[in-house]
C-alpha cells in the first residue's frame, strides 16, 4: 500500500502552526509521531465504525418500544459547545489556508497530492 508522506511533500513548513498557534494549542504537537502512529494503527478506525453502527441499531432496537429521552438541556449545550470549537476552528484554519494559497505554489499545493 502506497502512503503520501506529507511531509516529504509540502517539507517542514507545511502548516505555520509555530507561527499561528492560537491558545498555544498546537506549540507542541508533533506532526511526525502522530503520522507514525496513524500509519501503523489506521485498522483502529475500521473497529469504532464497526462500534458505532453496531450501537446505532442496538440502541435503536432498545429504545423501539420505550419513552423517548428528554434531551433539550443536553443537545442546547452540545449545539452550543460545537458551534464554539467551529468558530475556534475556522479562525484557525483560514490563517493556515491563507499562507498555503498565497505561497509559491498556491492552489496547487493546497489541493494536489504526489502519485
């Protein structure tokens, strides 16, 4: 199987998240080991999806003849919690986004992989 090394790719100046690093979130996040670690453990994903449909038609079996949760407390304060990571996610994307379409290789760089 074929992996892209990204970092071969794009070099060390992929992302400027030395440079842009909101909240100190990623000043010490190592982009190497985590590639590692998913390269050698991406069967871990096949079992949380196996889970996860398993839960979904289980759970729905379970609740097939009862009263319905009441949730509108939990699923406010979730909606809430996600738009929050959203907007800190977006103010942290567009930056990166930014210096990567404006670089020498642009669009390009930004969108295309090696084959």
């Amino acid at each position: 199987m074929y992996i892209i090394n990204f970092f071969q790719y794009f070099g060390d100046n992929a992302t400027s998240s030395s440079s842009y690093a909101p909240f100190g979130l990623f000043a010490q996040f190592d982009r190497y080991e985590k590639q590692l670690w998913m390269e050698q453990n991406w069967t871990v994903a096949i079992y949380w999806v196996a889970a996860y449909l398993l839960f979904i038609y289980f759970g729905q079996e379970y609740m097939k003849n009862r009263k319905p949760f009441e949730l509108k407390t939990p699923m406010t304060l979730w909606n809430g919690l996600l738009a929050l990571f959203s907007i800190t996610a977006c103010f942290t994307t567009i930056p990166e986004m930014y210096t990567i379409l404006v670089g020498p290789q642009g669009w390009h760089k930004s969108v295309c992989a090696p084959w």
